[in-house]
C-alpha cells in the first residue's frame, strides 16, 4: 500500500510542476512539491502576491489535490 501511496505522490508532484512550469508566469522558476497525509505543499520564491496565488489556483485545478498549504515566498526585487 505504501508502494501505491509513494507512486501516485511521484505522479501528482509531477503533474504540479508540469502544470506550474507550463505558466509563463513561472518560467525559470522552480518550485519545491512536497507531502503531508493529501494536502500538497508548495515552496517557493515569486515577485508578487498574484503569482502566489495564481499558482496555489493552478494546483487547485489538477485533479488529486486535496487541500494546498502555500508556503510561497514573496520576495520583490
């Protein structure tokens, strides 16, 4: 079972950064998916706070995904 577990959370983090890089607001940027129970977790660094929250929306979007705890940074240059 955890076998299963393990391989569908590949799968997931692998659809987030797809999903995330395909974004032209994210170009370059890369982004840290990890796992608590099924909520994702996002870690990163963006300029403003609609990207953070553009990119939490585009997770929410992917089916899977439970609940996004966001712990992107906004750092403005």
């Amino acid at each position: 079972m955890a076998e299963v577990r393990r391989d569908s959370q590949h799968n997931l983090r692998a659809l987030v950064h797809n999903t995330l890089s395909r974004s032209p607001y994210f170009a370059g940027r890369n982004f840290e998916v990890d796992f608590r129970e099924n909520d994702v977790i996002l870690r990163g660094v963006v300029r403003t706070y609609y990207q953070k929250q553009l990119a939490q929306e585009l997770v929410r979007k992917i089916e899977g995904v439970h609940q996004i705890d966001n712990q992107i940074e906004v750092i403005s240059a």
